[in-house]
C-alpha cells in the first residue's frame, strides 16, 4: 500500500511536469496494478528504466502482515518464521528504493531542458552505477580510437608544475590576469563546475598542490562547439594538460585561463566525491594510489618518512660513513633473533632464507678494513602482522670501529633528538598513542635520555633478587613463576631468555613513553654481543624505547671467535627446543672473527616506527605506501 500511494505521488507530479499526454496516460493504471507488477509497470517509462531495473529483484507479493504456521512459499512448503522475517525486511527495502526512484523521477522530469538544441556544457553524471560509468568511459575511449584520435598521447610539454605555478604567480592581484604570458600545466581534474554553456570551472591538482582552471569559450582557441565536446567528453579524475595565461579571478582565486586543453589521461572508474573523501582502510592500504588521489594529507607522512631517511643518511654521511649494499638472500638467517622466511635457488637446487638482518656482512666489511659502514634497507621476518609489525620494514645498520655503546648511546640521542627538532621544530610531540579520539601523550625528546639497566630494573620491580646463573634451572623456575604469578603469557618454549624478555616487556618497557634506553641486557638474550666489563653474566648492550615500542637496538660488538661459536652453539641448543626465533652457527662469521675484528660498536634503528610517532599515526600500514595484506575471499589483492 505504501509503495502504490508513493508511485501514485509519482504519477501526479511527473504528469503535472512533463505535460505529456503520453506518459501520463501510462500511468493512469499504477493505482489498480499488484504490488508485483506496480514497479514493473513503471519501470517501464523511458526515464526511468535504468533506475528501476532492480528495485523489485527481492520484493515478495501477497505477504501478510504477521506470520503463521498454515503459510506456504511458492513450492508449497511450510514458510518458517526466519523466512518469513527475511522476506518482509526484503519488501521494505523495495520500498525504500522505489521512494527514491520515485522522487528521482520526479527530480528529473521537473528539470528544464538545457539548451540542448546547441549542445551545452554538462555536468559529469555520477548517479550511474560505478559498473554502468566505466563502460560509458571505456565506450567512450573506444570510440576515440576507432576514429583515429589517440585518447593516451605520448607527451605534453610542462613548462611549470603546479607548486611552481602557484609559488610564481600567488601573489597576483585579484582580477588580474597576465595574457601576454604563456603556461603549459599538467594535473589531475578533482572537481568540475559548469557556468551556462560557454564557461567551466575546474581545480587542478598536482604534486600536493591545487589551480583553479577557468576554461572560457572566449580565450579557446575552439570553436564553441569543439569547446562544448572536449569539455563534455572530461570528467573528474581526469589527468589534463592546459595552455594559457596565469590570473585570478575577482574573487582572488589563483587561475589558468585555458587556450588549448587536452586529455592526457583519461580516469575508467567514478573517483570518490572530494567531499567525502575515501575513509575505508581496507581499500586506502590495498589501492594507495587511490588513497593518495582522495586524501591529500597521506602524501605528508611519506614526505616525513623520506626526511627521517634523508637526515639518518646525511648524519651518518657527515661522520666518515660508508653505505653499502649486502645480500637478500643466505644460507643462514644470522643477524638477529627472528623467524625467517625460507625460498628456494633453482640453480642452486638448495633452500635460502630472507634476511633478518644484515649484521653479519657488515662486521665481516670492519674486519675488512671499512672502519665505518651502515647499510639502510628492508629486512623480511616470517612473523605476525599488528600495528606495529610488518613482515617486511626498512632499517638502518651501522657499525662503527674503536667505539663502545657508551659511544653509541651519545651518538642515538644526538641524532634523533636533532633530526626530531629538524622535522617538527621541537624536542616535544603531541602523539595520539591510544587514538586520535583520546587524549595525546607527549613524547619529550629532550636530552640526555633516561637509562635503566634490565636485571636491576626488573629485580627492583619484581620485589626479588635473581640467582647469578640466569641460564641454570633455579633461574628458569623463578622467571616462570613470575610469569604465573604476573598474568604474564610466555608461550611455549619458555626458554629463560623468552620468559626475561616477556617480564621486561611487562615492567620495564611499560615506563618509556619519552626516549628511554634499557641497558645491560643478560648474555644469554644477546649472542652478539660483547660482555660487561663490571656486571658479570651481562652485555654492553642498550635498546631504545620511544612510546613503550623499540626504536633502537645496538651493542659493544662480540669480537671473541672462541666465545661466539660457544653462544652460537647455546642458539642452537634452544632452537632444538622449538624456539623458531634462535639463531644457526654461522661457520663463515666465525671463520671472519679469526682474521680479527677491532672493537666495535653496532647500530640499528627502525625507520618504520620513528616515522609512525613523528606522523601521529599507530598502525604501520599507514607509513608504508604498500603493506602486506591477507587475501581477499576471492583469493586476490595479497599485496
């Protein structure tokens, strides 16, 4: 009944306003038709028939208004209750989009012609289905080629990009415009605005930055009528390149007044309306090429994250540092204490692994004789993906001979405290850690920065005193009960240095919202590294924490090869026990630590993290331009 009174509504207005006799007496019989045949009637009008294909593709007839045991469906079948309740919200849908078909017809037929005896300049129609407006732009495209007009053409001259253009001409006055001075731009059409049937308003877009086009049939160099069919055949998203002179309008907004006006590049799909932007994660991160188009903010993160490289590169640079470049492929995952992922060499005919880490090339260049060398790029760890995770991130690794982590500690608060002040023009950021819709923390990178040394800071914690045997069974039975006692969860194997780490995460870690080293990690968390001098059992090891997450990682480099092929077997002891994160004996590093390493200190940084605290963003993905995704149920869209 609702939906015959609403189409009846239709048939009076669109009578009233299309004056056609014609229609209106096809319309005279939508008041004694079936609910069935009501849409189906009406959908049949010229006007109408792309609107109303679907809106009676899930309605039912003749359903009563509750339901009861004698009802039967169209086999004769008992009709259950969930059934039932399906089908009634499945009417009301049909009657909400029938609403609004009818109000859209009516819209339509209430609209004036518009001079379409001379053709005119027309609005893109974005109310089509995005389906229905690709194959309108792809017959369009086709239909260029086949009379011979190239619709991708090879090149167009730029004699200014837009920052340019808007850098050179900003400070223009309103009304002015400069027609003895000829531009050549290029960019991306985010808007279209028509102004009667000689005139069109467009921003162009390129590089972060935007232009207003004011396309006028008095300043083509077409006729209005190839001016009406260029403009027409544009549409937003559109990638263009305009000749003309630079003003402003009278308003004061920064213009191009086109004399030629082409398609570079025509955009298939329906963009999203600038207005609205596009919010949805899974399409930003699976399409970042949309989600750079839509939101023209995320292009600042990666322009911050390009600066953190810039400055970790030209510090190192500037100190007598040599970048190199080591393999991504090994026979043996060494480095670090990850799970790596495994490939297969054709040729070789034998399994390799991804790299975790490039540590062990690089200290085989210092017993080379490059005193002074880092390598910045992607390390790949068979491991979970969260906010903070990716399989795959970019880090940087230096080494540095005749230094210690004392050193190093002086040299990381230097460097990030300067390169925090660089970027953001103060030692103190506000970062939305829990959100952007809860208050920030500030993150205070001011040095010197605050030290804590892992066992003493996590005896003092705990209210214990751990046995001087970290490895030895009493140990292990204490760090688990700890854990118990804690709620903290250790899974399996709970080797001591996964149950100390666990604890630490838990107490330590928890502290450094501002830059905080956490240092003198036990021997047996850190096979690389080099003994205390004072503190037996431990290591001159330090990690930095920023926002309670590791930023830094670094040590007095191990440089005994006696010592380290006994650590590297104690690695494979507990790989044998099941911990996929232990490290192999690496026969050839040890082989290298023979011929003599000097002491050394190493260096290794995340750049993932840092940028996520200097962009305000918490999830990863947001400062990777393509982060890992699981499939999609069609089983594409992995990247």
């Amino acid at each position: 009944c609702m939906l015959r009174q609403l189409l009846t509504q239709a048939y009076h207005q669109v009578a009233h306003q299309c004056s056609n006799r014609l229609i209106a007496s096809e319309l005279a019989p939508v008041a004694r038709v079936s609910f069935s045949s009501l849409v189906g009637h009406w959908a049949q009008f010229p006007f109408q028939q792309a609107a109303s294909r679907n809106i009676m593709a899930d309605a039912f007839d003749t359903l009563p208004e509750q339901w009861n045991e004698e009802l039967k469906d169209e086999t004769g079948a008992a009709l259950s209750k969930s059934e039932f309740k399906r089908r009634q919200k499945a009417n009301r849908v049909a009657a909400e989009r029938a609403e609004k078909a009818a109000t859209k017809a009516a819209e339509q037929a209430a609209k004036p012609a518009k001079e379409k005896e001379e053709g005119g300049l027309e609005e893109d129609n974005e109310d089509l289905d995005p389906a229905a407006y690709r194959e309108n732009r792809i017959r369009a495209v086709t239909l260029k080629k086949e009379k011979g007009i190239n619709p991708y053409p090879h090149k167009f001259h730029v004699s200014l990009s837009v920052p340019e253009f808007v850098a050179k001409y900003n400070d223009l006055e309103p009304g002015s415009q400069l027609q003895d001075v000829t531009v050549s731009v290029a960019g991306r059409i985010y808007s279209k605005r028509a102004s009667g049937a000689k005139l069109l308003f467009y921003d162009l877009h390129g590089e972060g930055k935007k232009v207003q086009l004011m396309a006028d049939v008095r300043n083509s160099d077409l006729d209005l009528t190839a001016f009406q069919t260029v403009h027409n055949d544009t549409k937003r998203g559109d990638i263009v390149g305009v000749v003309g002179y630079p003003g402003k309008s009278k308003k004061g907004e920064l213009s191009i007044f086109p004399k030629a006006f082409q398609v570079l590049s025509p955009c298939l799909h329906m963009p999203p309306k600038a207005h609205y932007g596009l919010k949805d994660q899974e399409t930003r991160y699976r399409q970042r090429y949309l989600d750079l188009i839509c939101n023209p903010e995320v292009r600042g993160i990666f322009y911050t994250r390009a600066k953190v490289i810039q400055f970790v590169r030209r510090f190192l640079d500037d100190r007598g540092f040599l970048e190199v470049e080591t393999p991504m492929m090994n026979l043996i995952p060494g480095g670090a204490t990850a799970k790596p992922f495994v490939t297969h060499h054709n040729d070789l005919k034998q399994d390799m692994y991804m790299r975790i880490a490039p540590e062990l090339f690089l200290k085989q260049l210092v017993v080379g004789g490059i005193e002074r060398v880092y390598e910045m790029g992607r390390q790949f760890r068979n491991e979970g993906i969260d906010l903070t995770h990716n399989p795959e991130f970019t880090t940087v690794e230096f080494y540095m001979a005749y230094a210690d982590y004392n050193d190093l500690m002086e040299m990381t608060e230097q460097m990030i405290s300067e390169m925090v002040m660089a970027i953001k023009g103060s030692h103190k950021i506000q970062y939305h850690a829990n959100g952007h819709d809860q208050p920030p923390v500030e993150i205070d990178f001011t040095p010197p920065w605050r030290r804590i040394s892992m066992v003493s800071g996590l005896e003092e914690k705990l209210g214990i005193k751990f046995p001087a045997d970290l490895m030895g069974p009493e140990a292990r039975k204490m760090l688990a009960e700890q854990c118990i006692k804690h709620n903290v969860n250790c899974p399996s194997p709970q080797t001591p240095a996964r149950l100390l780490d666990k604890l630490v995460g838990e107490f330590l870690e928890e502290q450094c919202t501002s830059p905080t080293f956490i240092c003198d990690h036990p021997q047996l968390m850190s096979p690389l590294a080099k003994w205390h001098r004072t503190l037996p059992g431990m290591t001159e090891r330090f990690e930095l924490f920023i926002n309670k997450r590791e930023v830094c990682n670094s040590y007095t480099e191990l440089n005994d090869p006696i010592k380290q092929r006994e650590l590297f077997q104690d690695q494979s002891a507990a790989k044998a026990e099941g911990d996929d994160e232990a490290m192999f004996v690496d026969e050839d590093f040890c082989t290298a630590l023979e011929y003599g390493l000097p002491p050394t200190g190493g260096w290794g940084m995340g750049i993932d993290r840092l940028t996520m605290m200097l962009t305000d963003t918490i999830n990863i993905k947001e400062v990777l331009f393509f982060p890992a995704m699981k499939p999609r149920e069609d089983g594409t869209g992995t990247a």
